[in-house]
C-alpha cells in the first residue's frame, strides 16, 4: 500500500528545503516536482506501507 503526500509552497528553494526535511525525517521517496503558476511548487512524495493483518484478526474485528 501507498500513502502520497503533498509539499505546496512558494518558490523553488523552499520545495527543496521541505523536500529536504521529509527525506531525512521519514522513509519516502520523491515522485514529482511539479511548478505551478504564481510560484507555487507542488513536491509529490510517497510512502511505502506493509500490510499484513490475518484473517484471525479480521474476524475478531
């Protein structure tokens, strides 16, 4: 399973240094960087999730 996250702000250097801090901070990966009219950057980051739940546990649910 896949989480995707959304970094927007204004200016290029301040969607690096965001991009910065979530990289260090957190196991994701960046997909996209995408630039938007008024100097907005979108940053685009995913995050991998493991799934694992039996079918006990389903049941007690």
């Amino acid at each position: 399973m896949q989480a995707l996250g959304l970094i927007e702000v204004y200016g290029y250097l301040s969607a690096v240094v965001a991009l910065d801090s979530a990289l260090k901070s957190a196991e994701v990966h960046l997909v996209d960087v995408v630039k938007v009219k008024g100097g907005l950057v979108t940053v685009l980051i995913i995050k991998q999730w493991k799934v694992s739940v039996s079918r006990r546990k389903i049941r007690c649910l």
